[in-house]
C-alpha cells in the first residue's frame, strides 16, 4: 500500500482575494438593482498602500488621505480585517454605514485591497464618484 502525501493549504494571492470582494460588492449591488462597480487601478493602488498600512501594525483605521484622490464629485472608503475575504465581505454588509457605501447608487468606480497578515485579511475598498 502506497501512502500519499497530502497537499499543504495553497494560499491565495491577495489579487484573487481582492477580486472576491469585488465580486461580493458587486453582487450585493446587483441584487439590488444598482450597476456594478468598475474596478480602477489608481483605487486599487490607494487601497492596497493602506491596507499594509492597516496591517503592519495589526490595527484598523480609516485613511486620511483620500481627498488627494482625483477627479472625484464623491469617495467613500470600508476598511475590515478578517479571517478570511468572504467573512470581511459579511462583515462589511452587515454593518449600516459600509452596506450604505456599497449600495450608493452614486458611486460607479472601485478600488479594493486585500492583505493577508497574521491569519488574517486587512481589506480596504475604495469607492468614487466621478459624475458628480
């Protein structure tokens, strides 16, 4: 009899676990009626630098520099930390004002970040309206 080896836990990139929550996000919009968010690379870049800023140190905190972002009429940020993407999505939904943010009717454009660190996932998602 032959034993085989068993495969150690193949860890997700943190793309891939970004791309999850935006999948949720968008989801969650559509079971409401709302357009999808479109992803954005300057988005995305705001929110990966703060989400390794949020985890470093291990300790949530909101950003303080998203007026430097451009061209926008309205932003608006979620930032959660987790066990996993899935359960930060829940989180997020679950709670009154992060649902508000990703059920805006006015927001179009997204970035999300996610950063594993200590078992855990820091996530950030960026949310912006350019129509003003």
């Amino acid at each position: 009899m032959t034993q085989t080896a068993s495969a150690a836990p193949v860890k997700r990139s943190n793309a891939a676990l970004a791309k999850e929550v935006l999948a949720d996000l968008n989801a969650s919009r559509r079971a409401h009626g709302l357009a999808p968010l479109k992803a954005r690379t300057d988005l995305n870049a705001y929110a990966a630098k703060h989400s390794k800023a949020m985890a470093g140190p291990g300790k949530l905190y909101h950003s303080s520099g998203l007026s430097t972002l451009c061209c926008w009429a309205r932003v608006g940020e979620n930032v959660a930390y987790a066990g996993s993407a899935a359960q930060a999505s829940e989180t997020l939904y679950a709670s009154a004002p992060h649902r508000a943010n990703i059920l805006d009717r006015r927001f179009d454009e997204v970035g999300v970040a996610v950063v594993q660190s200590g078992g855990l996932v820091w996530v950030t998602e960026v949310f912006r309206d350019r129509r003003g």
